[in-house]
C-alpha cells in the first residue's frame, strides 16, 4: 500500500502544515517511524485541489510502499467512491479500461462463480490497489498487475459482503 506522510504532503503540494492537517483530520492512518502518522495515498488524492493537481506525480514519488499490493484495506467502498469522484477525464477512462480488465481476467478463472458475487464491490474497490492507482492517476501503464494471474488473488483477498447502497454519513 502506498502511503504518504503530512510532511510529505507538505513538500509535495507546497502548503503549510496547518492546511494539510486540516485536510486529512478524518482520515484513517497507521504510525510510522517516530510517531508520524501514515495516510493511504488513495485516501488523501480526493483531498487535492483542483489547482494543486500538478504536484500529484511528487506526491506518488514521496509515497513509500509496503508491498502490499492486494489489500485495499476496511471501509472501502465509501473510500474507493470518494476517489473515483475525484477523477477527472482520462483517468475516469483508464479506471474504466482497469475495470474492463479485472472482469475479463476474473470471468476466464475457474473460481470465478463464487466472486461473481462480490463483482460490483470488488470492481469499485479496484482503484484502491496500488497498481491500478498508479495506472488511472498517472498514467503508468508499467504499474498495471498482470490481470491473468493478479484478478483471482485480489477478488479472493478483498470480496467480503457490503452495502453498496449505503449513504455515506457526513
């Protein structure tokens, strides 16, 4: 998972530390070294604006990666909505083509009929992987997972059942 740090945030958006507190307060993190807190980077992209979505690619830079690269982690389909509304363009066309990837992959595997049934959660939760985040928001076509063999792994680590029609709270 790749995570990023406020002064991370900080270096790469060039604002100041207040504002970047402000903007991630709410936001799920773990702690990293010396008590810093760790945010998900795909949590922290909705919280850019539209004028800093320059400095993005320093932000991805600065993210440090556990390695896991599956687990998309708790509460993930109000997180993977709130991303997917802050895409803009050909990244909404390159989550689709992801998406259309995953499916085509998942529905060839012969364990397929059993994650059919989590298919509309697991192909929203799919832009909190890191490849594919890295391949919708940047463009990287080098990051996308070979689907073949990366589909089965991540529908089994991440179907789960899940109200998918839920309102978000305020």
């Amino acid at each position: 998972m790749l995570t990023v740090c406020q002064s991370d945030m900080v270096n790469a958006l060039g604002r100041s530390q207040n504002t970047i507190t402000t903007r991630v307060r709410g936001l799920e993190y773990s702690h990293g070294q010396n008590g810093a807190r760790l945010y998900r980077l795909a949590d922290v992209l909705p919280t850019i604006k539209p004028k800093e979505r320059q400095h993005v690619p320093a932000l991805f830079e600065l993210a440090d990666d556990d390695g896991e690269e599956l687990w998309v982690g708790d509460n993930a389909v109000p997180r993977a909505r709130r991303l997917e509304g802050w895409l803009k363009g050909g990244q909404v066309e390159r989550l689709f083509g992801a998406r259309v990837a995953f499916t085509n992959a998942l529905a060839a595997s012969v364990q397929s009929s059993v994650l059919f049934e989590h298919l509309e959660a697991l192909r929203l939760k799919l832009i909190l992987t890191d490849p594919v985040l890295k391949w919708t928001v940047l463009g990287d076509g080098d990051a996308l997972p070979p689907f073949e063999q990366w589909a089965v792994p991540y529908a089994i680590t991440n179907a789960r059942y899940e109200n998918l029609n839920e309102k978000e709270a305020a």
